[in-house]
C-alpha cells in the first residue's frame, strides 16, 4: 500500500501548487491520475479484503471516488465536459461498489449517473453515455430477492439502450434491454416479454460484428446464458398466467434455442480458423496491424502525459492530450471497420464456419428444411418443467415438460453411460418429456439442454399405452441435433447424389491405442472395407501399423470409419500415444479431410460434458465441423471391443442396402443414416443368434449381441436423411 500512496501523494501534490498557480487544466489532470493511483494497487486492496479490514477497503474507494468527483468538477469548469463526463461515470462506478456493502451510496452512484449521462451527451459520447445509463439502471437494485425493481431503474436502462443504439453498438442495447427484461421480470407483469424478446433479436442480428472468438465467448455468456436462465425460470413459474400473451410462443422458443446457438463450439478451433480467415484477407491485416500500433502509441502518451505533469510543462500537456484525442479517435474508427469487415467475412466465409456459431433460426424457417414425418422438439433445461418446443411441418406447439426433474435425469444418463436399458417404471413422465407429437411423425430430431444432454433418448420408454415394453427408438427414427440452426445448415449443404460427389466411397482407419484393450479395431475396418466396399474405386482401409498414413494421404470419403479411441479433445490415431485434434485436421499442408457420415466406434466417442457448459459431443462436433460431414454415428457409453465389428457390419449393410451372405435379413434398399443405426441396434437386440456373429467376428467366443452394451449406446448426431455422395435412399 505504501507504493499506491506515494504516488498518490505526489499527484495531490501537484495538484496543489497547480490550483496555487490558477492552472485548472492541469489541477484536474493531476486530481485524475491521483484516483487512478489509488486504483493500481490491487494486491494491497486483495490483502485487506483477505485480511477482513473492511473498513480500509471501503475508505479507499471513497476516497478514489471523491477524487474522481473533484477531477470532474475541475474539468467541466475549463469545458472539457467529455473529461468531466468520463470522470463522474468512474466517481459512480466506485459508489456502486460501495452500495453493494453500504446501501446508503446507491442513490449516490444513481445520482452521479446522472451527471455524467448529462455530460458524455454534451461530448457527443453516446457510448460514455450509455454506459453511465446501464449503470444507473442496475445501482437501485435492492437485497430484497424477487422484490419490484425501483422505478427509475427501467427509464435509465431504456435511455441506456437507445444511447448504445445511437452510439452504432447494438451489443450493448441487447445487453440494456435483457437486463431490463430481467428486472422487469421481477414484478407480476408481462411487459418484459416483448423486452426480451426484442433483446434477443437485436443481440442475434449484432453478433456477427464481434470479434470472434472471445468477444462473441463474453456476450454470448453475459447477454445471453445468463439473462435466458433467470427469464426461463421465470417463465416456468408463472406459465399459466402466461400462457395467453402474443409473443408467449415466441418467447419459449428464443429461450430455447438461444443458448444453443452456441453448443456446436470449440474455442480451439474457432481460434484457429479465424486466425487463417484474418490472415487470409488482406483488408482485415492490415487493420489489425494498424490497430496494434495505434494502441502502442496510445499507450506511450498516456505514460508520457503522466511524467509531464510531474515536471508541470502545461504546454507539452495539451499537445500530449490532443494528440492523445486522435489516436483514440482513430481507434475507434479502425474498431467499427473491423468490425464491419469481420461482419463481411461471416456472410463470406466458407459453409463449415456456420456450425462454429450458428445464430437461432425462426420456426418457419426450420419448418422450411423439415421433411414430412419430421418433428423437431428443442429443449431448456429447468428442474421440473423444462420448455419444450415441438416443431412440424404444420405446426409450433410451446410449453412446459412439467414433472421432467433432475432426479429422472441423471437416472437416464447414468443408465445411458453405463449403457444399460432404461425400465419404464422409473421413467413414469416420459410422455410429458416428449410431448404432444402428431400421429403421423416417425422421425424425432431432438435439441437437448443441460442434465438432457447425455440422455439416451432411442432408449427412453415410448408413451404407447398399447405396449409398455416400446421405447422411443423402436417406434421413431431418432436423432441429436445442437441446435436448429445447425440442422438448416446440414441441410442446406447436402452432397450430391452423383458419383462424383467424394472420391472414394470409403476409409477406415483403425489404432489399438499401443494395445490398450482394442484387440477388435483392425479386423473392424478390414472387414467393412473387405466385405461392403471391395468393388468402390480408391476405398480402403488402414490398419493399426498404417495408421500414422491417415494424415499423410488425407481423405474425400462417403463413409469415413474412425475405429480407435476417441476422448472430447481428440482421437488416438498412432502408435506413439499423440492424440490427433480434429482442428489438427485442417493444418495438414495440401491435404484436405472430408466425409458424408462419421462412422466413430471408439467406446465413449459420443459423451457429453458432464458440466453445465453448454458443451456437446466432444470431438463429435469437431469432425462434423472440419470434415463437412452431415452426421455421426457415436456411442455415449464404453463398448465391447467386439461389438464394434458386428454394428459396423450391421449399419453398413443397411447404408448399402445389400449385405455380403449373412444370414439374417437385410434392407432390400439403402436406408438413410437414422434409419440405419436404428434397424442395427434392433436387429443386435433381437434377430441375431449367437453362433452367426461368433462367425463373423474371429477371436470372440461369447459374443453378447443382446446385451444393452452391445447395442444400446449407438445414436446419430446430425441430419437423420444423411446419405453418402453414392448412395441413394
């Protein structure tokens, strides 16, 4: 602490003898590098929080914002009313701190947001002003949780948003408004409805413009995650009240699906192909470079602006300051280019950028790219009554999956991880966890939240009163989709049917993982390529020695077959122990990788995070990203090494629509990959006999086909109609 004041003292030293000498201009200066002395010493304020010496801490920010006050004061009286502005927004900023403690300072912090608003308005400082807004709006907040908000509050975050729409930051006025719907929320009325609704909308419309990747992280977790939790509990709380507003539909929907938006993300690979996007484009490069010099040299003056003042050359001071101006002005012009061209290089940008971010769609829009038969139902998570929005061609139905409760959750993802059946006495709600679907639906695309992600869904007890033993994968085609924006976009880039559409029809690349338990994976793919794909041009397979060739040759594949251990970071795809990132991928000089269906057999490759962060599938998510492929075939739980041989052998067969000699039926045409995943795991569990697949897998003696693990964990990630560039369904 003894540093912090040192300085400070010398700047109120200064200070005097300047308003000695009538110096005004350099008495504020100097009043304004005092407060931001007293600001720098963060390890001393850590110690006297830790130490409990309250009552220091809070004479400290007193004091700094009393001298932020005297600083603004100062400055108005020579008309730098921006300087003045700026000033008393801080002083408020250091009140609002201490209001959390002592409430006595909230209409302070209120009243001198006022101020400033009044002045950074006066400065054309719409952005200053908006920001002094925001904070007005948020400093009457009381401790009285669920209390009405005070009525000030919902005025200054309104002039907060209009202050941050006239200042060219739509961000900003999304964040304004769903603070202001989250206090609006408070009360017993709906108005906050159409508020965040708006809100919603305008964020989305925004979001293009941020810098990406970890401007878009922030908002999207302040704006949205955040705001969309409390109004989601708020609106399963008073659903029945409701129910009867115009924008209620609407609402639940946005809620849904605009957290989701952001689950088919990696932050690795949104960093390292927008890395290439920037340098690629020359326009942007050459701003950044720009932009990086503009702040080094901003930098430098405000250092060189500080020593003046201690030798008090008034003179070179306002030179400093202006020129200190410009660069800031400058910046702020180079920020909105950036932005605008970021904003073009989004529409610009190839078609897998879409998937590191997709932006929440309209229903008829969904309902646009819905085949007949389809239904979409799209979840949030809240303990006990999840929304839950059902999508068809013809209709939106919005509502509560009232009784859905964590305690029914986590049972169904444990069962799901441990890949056993799950018994339709302890699911009794599983008709209100899918909702009212329309008789002729036989295909569910499903958008899950939170403690829904790992639920095994094919194996949830159907709502068939006629037979209680039918789970949902035996009466629909079932698949997982992040979001609907996502499902769009699949559909929107399918391959085409022609023969040209990949080079070869398959690859499979196996690893045993330096003989860590995958005795099985080398006979998998040698089987699948040997039996199914003899005849294709150019497919092959590469067995665990030839492994380490996969990322030397590259791929164009219909089927893409990864049989090897996989984890949410990456696959083991050599000898050597290194795990391959699916963002390695795109880094292989001259070789591209791509696919129309992931086959992954590794135990687990599917998972899901077990925390609540919006994280889906892993390294699912990546592979369909990098390698534009239209879905996945996973497992959510560990399977028997043998068991691989014999679903592969399965699913393939009902892709082909032929099968080689077995003998148990196969589809007498190509089957789409929904409904070919859907017809292995049902012919695993109930047509084989054993002495058939001890002949198709070498080396397994007890082969258990009908047992949970061998069939239950595999499900489809992505478009359920996928089909490979060769086939046609």
């Amino acid at each position: 602490m003894t540093d912090v004041r040192t300085a400070a003292d010398r700047f109120l030293q200064l200070a005097d003898q300047y308003a000695a000498s009538g110096n005004t201009r350099m008495e504020a200066q100097c009043r304004y590098q005092r407060a931001q002395s007293l600001g720098r010493g963060r390890k001393a304020a850590q110690s006297l929080v830790q130490s409990g010496n309250t009552s220091a801490l809070l004479d400290l920010r007193k004091e700094r914002a009393a001298e932020y006050e005297h600083a603004a004061e100062l400055f108005r009286t020579v008309g730098l009313v921006g300087d003045a502005g700026r000033c008393w927004y801080q002083a408020a900023y250091e009140y609002n701190w201490l209001g959390m403690l002592r409430p006595e300072y909230r209409e302070k912090c209120y009243s001198m947001c006022g101020t400033a608003a009044e002045n950074l308005s006066a400065a054309d400082d719409w952005w200053g002003r908006g920001m002094a807004e925001f904070l007005a709006g948020q400093a009457l907040q009381t401790d009285v949780i669920g209390g009405p908000p005070d009525p000030r509050s919902i005025p200054a975050l309104r002039r907060a948003a209009e202050a941050f729409t006239r200042a060219d930051r739509p961000v900003e006025s999304a964040a304004a408004g769903m603070t202001a719907a989250v206090t609006l929320a408070q009360t017993d009325g709906t108005e906050w409805i159409t508020i965040a609704v708006d809100a919603l909308h305008t964020y989305e419309q925004a979001r293009p413009s941020l810098r990406i990747p970890r401007d878009r992280e922030i908002n999207d977790r302040t704006i949205i995650a955040n705001g969309t939790r409390v109004l989601t509990s708020k609106v399963c709380r008073s659903a029945t009240a409701m129910s009867q507003h115009p924008e209620w539909q609407e609402l639940i929907w946005l809620l849904s699906e605009a957290p989701k938006g952001r689950s088919f993300q990696d932050q690795h690979l949104q960093d390292d192909t927008w890395s290439q996007l920037a340098a690629d484009d020359g326009t942007l490069s050459e701003l950044m470079t720009r932009r990086k010099g503009l702040t080094r040299e901003q930098s430098d003056l405000q250092q060189m602006i500080k020593a003046t003042l201690i030798t008090r050359s008034d003179d070179e001071v306002k030179v400093m300051k202006r020129g200190l101006r410009r660069k800031e002005h400058e910046l702020e012009d180079i920020d909105r280019q950036v932005a605008r061209r970021f904003h073009r290089i989004y529409h610009d940008t190839p078609a897998r950028i879409e998937l590191l971010s997709t932006s929440p769609v309209a229903p008829e829009e969904l309902q646009a790219c819905l085949e007949p038969g389809e239904a979409y139902i799209s979840y949030r998570w809240n303990d006990g009554a999840p929304l839950r929005t059902v999508v068809t061609l013809s209709s939106v139905t919005a509502g509560l999956a009232t009784g859905v409760t964590s305690e029914l959750a986590t049972a169904a993802v444990k069962a799901g991880r441990l890949g056993e059946v799950l018994p339709s006495s302890d699911f009794p709600s599983a008709d209100r966890l899918r909702g009212p679907v329309p008789d002729e639906i036989d295909t569910l695309i499903i958008s899950p939240d939170s403690l829904l992600l790992g639920v095994p869904w094919h194996q949830v007890p159907s709502p068939d009163p006629s037979n209680s033993k039918l789970t949902l994968g035996e009466r629909y085609t079932i698949t997982i989709v992040p979001a609907a924006g996502v499902l769009r976009h699949l559909r929107a880039h399918r391959p085409s049917p022609e023969p040209s559409g990949r080079d070869t029809a398959y690859l499979g690349v196996a690893c045993d993982g330096g003989g860590k338990g995958l005795v099985f994976v080398d006979q998998e793919v040698e089987a699948t390529g040997s039996n199914h794909f003899a005849d294709e041009p150019g497919s092959g397979f590469l067995v665990t020695a030839d492994c380490g060739g996969f990322l030397e040759r590259g791929c164009s594949a219909g089927l893409l077959h990864l049989a090897c251990h996989a984890e949410p970071h990456g696959l083991l795809l050599s000898r050597d122990g290194t795990w391959t990132r699916p963002t390695d991928l795109l880094n292989v000089p001259e070789r591209t990788f791509g696919a129309d269906i992931l086959l992954l057999t590794g135990c687990s490759a599917g998972d899901f995070s077990g925390d609540e962060n919006n994280e889906f599938l892993g390294v699912v998510r990546q592979l369909i990203v990098v390698t534009g492929a239209r879905a996945a075939v996973v497992s959510m739980a560990p399977v028997p090494d043998a068991a691989g041989v014999l679903f592969a052998d399965l699913f393939v067969s009902a892709l082909n629509g032929k099968s080689p000699d077995r003998p148990w039926r196969t589809p007498d045409r190509p089957l789409a990959v929904g409904p070919a995943v859907a017809w292995a795991r049902q012919t695993m569990r109930r047509r084989l006999r054993v002495d058939d697949v001890k002949a198709l897998i070498a080396g397994c003696d007890h082969p258990r086909p009908t047992h949970a693990s061998w069939w239950s964990p595999w499900f489809v990630v992505g478009d359920p109609r996928a089909t490979t560039s060769r086939r046609t369904t």
